[in-house]
C-alpha cells in the first residue's frame, strides 16, 4: 500500500463510519419516532394567500374589489373512489372526468396537498354539495377571496387561474398551482404591486390540535405580506359619462386624459364585455358572445391601430412649417375638389372645392388638396422621421400589456412590398392625409393632442396615480414616465393651434357644432377610409382650455360615417360635461382612513380632539388582524 | 481490447449494480397511488437509457488508443470551459445557470467539468522534475478557472467537490501534506473558531503536526501565529454581522432554524429515512415521497426513499456497495505506477466519494444542502454520464497498466 491509498483508506473509513452511526441513530434507534411522525403526516407547510391589491378611481371609489368566494379543494391521497369522485363533480360541477383524472395526475406527486378544483361556487351549489361532503373526505371547502369588477371596462383587466405554461415561467417567484395571476389589462401589467407576498405557516399538531414541537421549532409563521392597491387617474364619473355618451351600436374608442399630467381620465372601448364573466367557469354561449364579430374583448384604444384620415393632418403641416416651406401665410395651389397628380387626379372630400387656402385654413376646413400638394415637397423618409418624433410610430408606453405600435411606411417598405419601381409620390400623396397605410392608435393620437394642448411637452399616458397600502409609491416611482417635445417650434405651435381652434369656432370649421360656454375648444375632425368597410371611419381628436389647457380627447368610431358628423358631438357632450361638473370632477378627496398609517396621523397638523385619537387607537389593532386574515 | 489479467472486473460488476439499483429506486421515487390506480413518471427509463449511452461511453474509452485519449484531454477542458461560460446566458432554472436545454435533454457542463479538469491538473503536475511549489501553482491554477465560473452559476457545492479532488491529487503527486494543510489552515481556524476547546485542539493539532513534518521555526511559528490570530478575530467579525446575516450563516450550516425554506426538505428527508426504521417499507411502499420536495426526490433527494423503503439494512447495503467500490478505487490508486494515471484516479476517487458521502449526508440531516446528487443513483443524464466515464477512465488505466515503464 502507497502512501496516498493509506491516507484515503483512513478518510474513507472515517466517512463510512460517520454515515452508518447516523443511519443507526436515524432509523434503528429513532425508527419507530419517525414513523409515528410519518403515518399521522402532521408536518406540513401551508400558505396563507396574500389579499391582492384593490384598484380604485382617482376619488378612492372602488373599480375592483376583493370579495369572499367558496372554493372546493381536493387532497388527491385521499380519494377512495375515483370514478364515484368524478360523477359526483360532474353532476355538481359540470366538472368532465377527463378534466380531473388530468387535474389528479398532475399533480400525483404532491399527494398531500389540496388542489383547488373549482372556485368561486355560487352559494347555493355550495349548500347542496355540503350535504355530501361526509362520502367524499378527499373534498374540503375553504373561504377565498375572488374579484369583483365593479363595471365592464377594458383597462382593469382580470384575474385567472395560474395555467401550466405560466405556473412554469413564474415557479420560482412563489405562485401556487392554487393561485390567480393576472391575466390582461392592469392585472397583469401591475401584478408585481398588486400581488403582494404568499406566507407560509408550519402545521405540526396531533389530533387534540396540540403542537408537537417537532425538530425543537414550536411554531413557524411567516405573516402573508398584503399586495399594494392601485389608485387610478381613472374618474369613475367621467368615465361613466362617457361610456353612455358613446352611442350603443356603434363600435370604437374614447380616451379623455389630464392634459398636464398624462393621466387618462376615461377610457372607454366598445363594444365592451364584463370581466366578472371570467371569475367563474365560461359557458360555451358565453364564449361565442364574446367571440362574436364585433369583438368585444378588443380593446380598441391600444389594441388596434386604424387609418387616422384628417385628424393626421397636423402632423403634416408641422413637417411643413419645420422645413420652411410653407409659414402661415403661404397659400398653396387652389382647391377646385381635387389635385391633379401625373395621370390621377386626387379628389378634395369637398367636391366644390376651397379654393386656395393657407395652413390654418386648410385645417380649418379640412382641405385635402393642400397637403397633396404640400406631400410632393416632403421627402418620405424626414416624414416618416416626424411621425415618429412626434410619437405616433413608438408604443406609448401607456402601463397596459399589449399595446400596438403605429405603422408609417419609408422607401424601402415600399419596394419590398411593390417591387423596387414603385412610384412613391402618388402614396405620399395619400398618407399627407393620414391615409394609404399610416395606421395609429387612439392613445398615440390622445397622446398627440394632448401634447399640443400642453405646449407641446408630450407625457407618456398613464393609468397608475399612485399606489396605497404597505407602500405609497407614486406612477413616477413606479415606472419613470417617458417625456419629449414634438417638433414644433413655438410660433409654429400657435399657427397649428390657431387652426385647431378654427376647426371648432370658425363659421367654415369642419366641428363647428363643438363649443363649450367657458372654455375654449380645439379639435380636428377625420373621416378615414379604410379596408373594412364602405363607410369611414369617424374620428375627433381635440382638447379643451379654460384659463389653462384642461384635458385632451379622442373619439373613434369603426365605420360610423363622418368625423364632424358622428364623432365631433359625442366629443362635445363630454366636453359639456367636464365643463358643468369640474369643480366636482377636480376636487381632491382627502385619503380614505383605511389606506392612511401612523405616519399619516403625526403629519396632520390640525389638532385632533381626543376622542378621535382614542377612537383610532381603539380600530388599529383590529385593522391589523384583518391584515392577517 | 480487454486484457483479462488486468481488467478490474470487480470495479465493473460494482459499478453496474449501482446504477441498477438507481434505477430501481428512482422508479420508485416516480410512481405514486392514487386509489388503487398506479402512475409512474417516465424518469426510469430515461435513466435506463441513459445508463446505456454511459456503457457506451464506457466501451468507447476502453476501446480508444491510449495517445488519441491523452491527446483528446486539453481541447474537452477548453470545449468545456467555453460550455461553462456559455451555460451563464442560459435561461435560470430556478435561480441558476447550471443547465442548456437541448431538445428535451438538460445538459450540465459543470458534470463533464470535473472529469476534464481531474485529467489535465494529473497530467500537469506528473510532469518529471516538477518542484512542489509548481506543483500547487499549476494545480490551483488550472482548477481556479472552472471553479471560479461554476460558483457565480451560482453552485457553490459543486466547486466545493473540485477542492477536494484538488487536494487527494496532490496527496497522490506526493506533495508533503503539510502545504495542503498551511492552504486549508485559515478555512479550518474559521471553522475551529466557533468554539474555544476547538482552537486549543485544532492549534496544538497544527503546531504539533508541522514540527513532526520538520519544517523550520520561522515557518511554524508564522502558521501557529497565524491561524491563532484567525481563530481569535472571528468571534469579533461574528459580533459585527447584523442579525439577518448571522441567521443566513446559522440557517446555511442548521438547515431546521429555517423549517419553511432551507429545512423543509431536510427535515422532509429526515422523517422518511427514519421511518424506514430497521427492514423499510419495501419497494413503492414508500409514502413520504409524495411531500412535495423540491428539488424533486428523484434527484437529490433519491437516498431518503432508499431509506424509506429498504430501511437500515437497505441502507447498509447500499453503503457496503459504495464501499466496496471505493475500497476498489483506493486499490488502484496503490497499483497504478505512471504517475499521471495514479494522480487522476485519486482526483476520481475523491470527487464520487465525496459526492456520496455530502449527499448522503444531506439526506440524512448531517450536512447542509447544496444540491450535489448521488453519484450513479440520483436521476440526471450529465451526473449518471460523466461519472460512468469517469470510472471508465480507472477501468482503462488498470487494463493498460505495465505497457509503459
């Protein structure tokens, strides 16, 4: 023997020796402990569910709330009778035998762990399925918390059940099998607030419901840290208002937002569906419904991006001015309803024609042939370049999953599309007046409008205020909003603005119907052309000023008819209404008293009277315990 | 190819069964009963066939000429150095780049890491001529790298199991044990430093030990002075920890202080070995694999349904084979005479058997877990694999002995 094999015998046997006194201790000395421990199955880990964050209006008046739910949890060890377990499901659950030996397999290697097989059960199902429980012991009820979406909308989204794909995405970030996760809309963009932080705690009694203090750990507790509740720009009033305002038949977007801040005041798209459906299991009828044509569940403010039409226009005029070569007074050729180009001849929407017009007038009364003629002087590429530094090509950025960014074609689009001799002047001419194959959002236009309401500064919208809970953080703090100028400079910017206000105040304006006793208005009225149908597409897009800008809108109808005609009053009821109610719509709500901690309470700088300070020291403890629920 | 004097069957015979048994024990470990209706996962046989791609690799060794595999070793380190840094853009799983996923298959470069890296250290340090202090400066350097990317995967356990393949090559290359123990002498004063009867014995231990190795004064006292100070500073960094940092450490090295993280699976594994009691449950009669381990029990956790199941005696024997087997091992390593072959099959040696022994130990609640598998039992295409061929390379050293020098 060498040396070195004298040196690993010892070790060796050191080692082995270690390993087997172990085991002896473990297995033949404690053998009959441990197998008491291993029958009664009494130490397990069980989560306690952190209470997902609420979502409120910008006045703390609920969107979307926590209410209490019955759900039914299955412990597969336990089952006698697979098949009498599944007819009974059925029967009850309308639950198909495949659905649970699938459930059941799945999870086959965690026995002793409930599965959740159906939440959210209507109380009285609950009552009737109660009565057999003592044949099933594999079948438990528990009280859980589902969501409760106070009216349809498209933003707030909704929960579901974790699927596999996601289960195994997200694993390691603590989601159970049992859980929810967000599934679309604010839900999902904000999960990472909403959600909050699962505890856990050590159950370890016998029968008597002593505590064995097993491994010498009496209790273990790790308190459920509860997610952040969102308050919103969102005003449950405006928004409510205008969901009305909308007509019923129609399909198409509203966005109304703080010109000043970003914030979306109202979001509305039509048609719109309840998320409530998706708490509990969807019937096959109700599946259809909201896979019908008219597609309910698209959300069209960001969703989906359509030919602009004359609400572009703008856009094009500042290019213009930009390059010098217009300025206000330029009068470019004049309108006899349409615009010779080469061998076609574009036609003005006014069939009579306007005659020659300047940059103000032309947006006044919409006059197409001014921008045809002003597009031949507009190379593509600096256009595309302008439509996308005045944020109409980028997503916005608004905190919602899934936007769609806008589309504006360059040269080299064109040749892979028609061939490399494509002529590019005669789709110039086309996409001057935001049509051809320009294609923006509502919100990229709502964004745009409310940057020229705010002086040309454009701020990422935005549907987060701030958060309140565990902590209170505001929408900067969550996510750095995104800010630039467009390209205007400050006298072009009035001469676009003066036409904008023509639109709606001068006697030829295409929206002369939208004015507003105190305040002054602005807006642009399109009708856009477009594949999926003969009627256009209805768009106004403008804002509001009282002794400061005030909010912006943009009001979109698939297939409706004409901008002026469908979109622009619709735009002027809201308008009417904000204007009526502004004192109420803009009042600040103090913080409601559940949302406020002691430090809250220290700041105030009025005297409180005892008996409130004695009145909240009597509610904070119970207040905590809610918590731990 | 097999040369019937030579060939060490009985290492063979040892080797086979142990995988058989893994497979048999992760079939287990993958089958549960829900009333009366059987399901297993298919683990089983893809370990089978994995096990036959490893015999494969075996004949494949065996079969390959002594200077085409010696001349192979260099470009496998490199490949597999470049496989290590890749693996860190790969997709974590459950927190770490240890794993690519290629069709299905999960590969993990720190497996093959071990082999390559045991092979080139034994041919640098066999070289004629070389001082000891070369010695431990191509050692270390050589195993710094694949350590150093192993442990920002992050797997700490596995760059723990190079050290100490590192140290038994040096033992095999003969280098006096008392510069191992001057290296490993800070990492022990920390250890000793937690209580005070531990200093006292681990200095005396150290002072005694390198006057007995007749190293000179200055250099004795420098290590005694040296370590004395270490043992001694470490309670006043320990008192300068914030609370959550002592706990991290405490929970590191006492996993059950953390029964709803860290413990949980411990404890889980402890309850089940237990219960095996003396004769087990038998096969599939185990029920404590169904708790919801996590990693899963047909990885790391595969001893404590083998100790659920087959009980003590189960347990014996599967140590007894594990024994046996090393006992082998250390054989060759007093057989093989050119000295590059007698370094790497002690690297060999000491990477499986100290695998076994931390993940038995961790099943068992002796060590803490760090995610090492069992070699040849644990479930795992790229541990079954590599530490096949690795036991493949000994087969192939003792079948060719004597042909040189």
């Amino acid at each position: 023997m060498t040396k070195a094999s004298r040196i690993f015998s010892i070790f060796s046997a050191i080692l082995f020796a270690i390993l087997v006194i172990a085991l002896f201790r473990l297995q033949a000395l404690k053998g009959r402990y441990y197998q008491q421990v291993a029958e009664s199955n009494i130490f397990r880990i069980r989560r306690i569910f952190a209470t997902r964050g609420e979502i409120y209006d910008n006045k703390y008046r609920p969107i979307v709330q926590n209410i209490p739910s019955h759900d039914l949890y299955l412990t597969s060890n336990k089952i006698t009778d697979l098949k009498a377990l599944s007819r009974f499901l059925n029967l009850h659950l309308e639950i198909d035998e495949e659905e649970l030996f699938d459930l059941v397999q799945k999870q086959r290697f965690k026995t002793y762990e409930e599965i959740m097989i159906a939440d959210n059960i209507d109380y009285d199902k609950m009552l009737s399925i109660s009565e057999y429980l003592n044949y099933y012991p594999e079948l438990t009820f528990r009280i859980g918390s589902t969501r409760s979406y106070l009216y349809p909308n498209h933003f707030s989204g909704y929960v579901g059940r974790i699927n596999e794909q996601e289960y195994e995405k997200y694993r390691s970030e603590d989601y159970s099998l049992n859980g929810y996760i967000g599934k679309t809309g604010l839900e999902r963009f904000y999960e990472v607030l909403l959600r909050g932080r699962d505890g856990r705690e050590i159950v370890q009694v016998d029968a008597r419901g002593r505590s064995l203090g097993l491994f010498g750990i009496d209790e273990g507790y790790i308190k459920p840290l509860n997610g952040l509740s969102l308050v919103l720009t969102i005003d449950n009033d405006l928004q409510n208002f205008c969901a009305q305002a909308f007509p019923e038949h129609l399909r198409g977007a509203l966005v109304v937002s703080d010109v000043r801040t970003g914030g979306i005041l109202a979001y509305i798209s039509k048609p719109d569906y309840d998320p409530n459906l998706f708490m509990q299991r969807i019937s096959p009828e109700i599946w259809d419904e909201l896979n019908r044509p008219a597609k309910p569940m698209l959300d069209r403010v960001i969703h989906a991006t359509y030919p602009p039409g004359s609400v572009f226009k703008p856009i094009t005029a500042g290019l213009g001015l930009e390059k010098r070569l217009v300025n206000r007074n330029t009068r470019l050729s004049s309108c006899r309803g349409g615009f010779q180009y080469g061998n076609r001849f574009f036609r003005c929407w006014l069939h009579a024609g306007h005659g020659s017009t300047n940059v103000v007038q032309a947006l006044t009364q919409s006059c197409d042939v001014y921008f045809y003629d002003l597009s031949l002087k507009l190379p593509l590429e600096e256009f595309k370049d302008y439509v996308i530094r005045s944020g109409l090509y980028a997503k916005t950025g608004i905190d919602l999953p899934n936007e769609r960014r806008g589309f504006f074609p360059d040269a080299e689009w064109y040749k892979k599309t028609f061939g490399p001799n494509i002529g590019i002047s005669g789709h110039k001419i086309n996409l001057s007046i935001g049509q051809g194959e320009t294609l923006t959002s509502p919100i990229q236009m709502n964004a745009y409008f409310a940057a020229i309401a705010n002086g040309g500064n454009w701020i990422q919208p935005h549907l987060l205020k701030q958060t309140v809970g565990r902590s209170r953080l505001t929408v900067s703090e969550v996510q750095a909003l995104r800010r630039f100028r467009l390209p205007f400079s400050s006298s072009d910017l009035k001469t676009i603005q003066d036409g904008l206000y023509d639109v709606c105040n001068a006697p030829t304006g295409t929206a002369r119907s939208v004015q507003v006793p105190g305040a002054k208005t602005f807006g642009k009225t399109g009708s856009a052309e477009n594949s999926m149908g003969k009627t256009t597409h209805a768009w106004f897009c403008g804002y509001i000023e009282t002794d400061k800008p005030e909010i912006a809108i943009t009001v979109f109808m698939e297939n409706a008819g004409g901008g002026g005609a469908m979109a622009a009053p619709v735009a002027k009821k809201v308008f009417d209404y904000y204007i009526g109610n502004i004192e109420d719509i803009k009042r600040t709500v103090a913080l409601p008293e559940q949302f406020r901690t002691a430090e809250d309470s220290e700041e105030q700088d009025e005297p409180e009277d005892i008996e409130t300070i004695e009145h909240r020291q009597l509610d904070e403890p119970e207040a905590e315990t809610e918590e731990e629920l | 190819m097999i040369n019937r004097k030579k060939f060490d069957f009985a290492l063979l015979a040892l080797l086979v069964a142990l995988v058989l048994l893994g497979c048999i024990a992760i079939y287990s470990a993958s089958t549960t009963v829900i009333s009366g209706v059987k399901s297993t996962q298919n683990h089983w046989w893809r370990q089978i066939i994995f096990a036959l791609f490893a015999f494969g690799g075996v004949a494949l060794i065996l079969w390959t000429p002594m200077p085409i595999f010696d001349i192979l070793i260099l470009p496998a380190f490199v490949a597999n150095i470049f496989a290590l840094i890749l693996v860190l853009f790969a997709p974590a799983v459950s927190g770490a780049h240890r794993w690519f996923s290629i069709g299905g298959v999960n590969f993990q470069p720190s497996e093959s890491a071990k082999l390559f890296s045991i092979l080139l250290v034994a041919r640098s340090i066999s070289r004629e001529g070389l001082s000891d202090y070369r010695k431990l400066f191509y050692g270390f350097g050589i195993m710094a790298l694949p350590m150093f990317l192993i442990v920002i995967e992050p797997d700490l356990g596995t760059s723990l199991i190079f050290l100490l393949s590192l140290m038994a090559m040096f033992i095999a290359a003969d280098v006096p044990v008392f510069y191992i123990l001057f290296i490993l002498s800070p990492a022990i004063s920390v250890i000793a430093s937690v209580h005070w009867i531990g200093i006292v014995i681990w200095l005396s231990f150290l002072v005694f030990f390198l006057i007995r190795s007749r190293l000179s004064w200055v250099a004795i006292t420098v290590a005694g002075i040296g370590n004395a100070f270490i043992s001694l500073i470490m309670p006043m960094l320990w008192m300068g920890l914030k609370d959550y940092q002592q706990n991290r450490i405490l929970t590191f090295f006492d996993p059950t202080r953390d029964p709803l993280g860290a413990g949980y699976q411990i404890i889980q594994a402890k309850i089940a070995v237990g219960s095996g009691s003396l004769i087990g449950k038998g096969w599939l009669g185990g029920t404590q694999k169904n708790m919801n381990f996590l990693p899963e029990h047909h990885t790391d956790f595969i001893f404590s349904v083998i100790g659920e199941e087959f009980g003590f005696i189960g347990s014996l024997l599967l140590l007894g084979l594990f024994a046996a087997f090393f006992g082998r091992m250390i054989h060759a390593v007093g057989e093989l005479k050119v000295l590059e072959r007698k370094v790497a099959t002690a690297g060999i040696f000491a990477y499986l058997m100290s695998q076994s022994f931390i993940n038995i130990g961790m099943n068992i609640g002796l060590v803490p877990a760090t995610g090492i598998p069992l070699p040849f039992i644990s479930y795992g295409g790229s541990n079954l694999l590599f530490s096949t061929l690795s036991v493949a390379v000994i087969l192939k050293y003792m079948n060719e002995r004597g042909f040189m020098k």
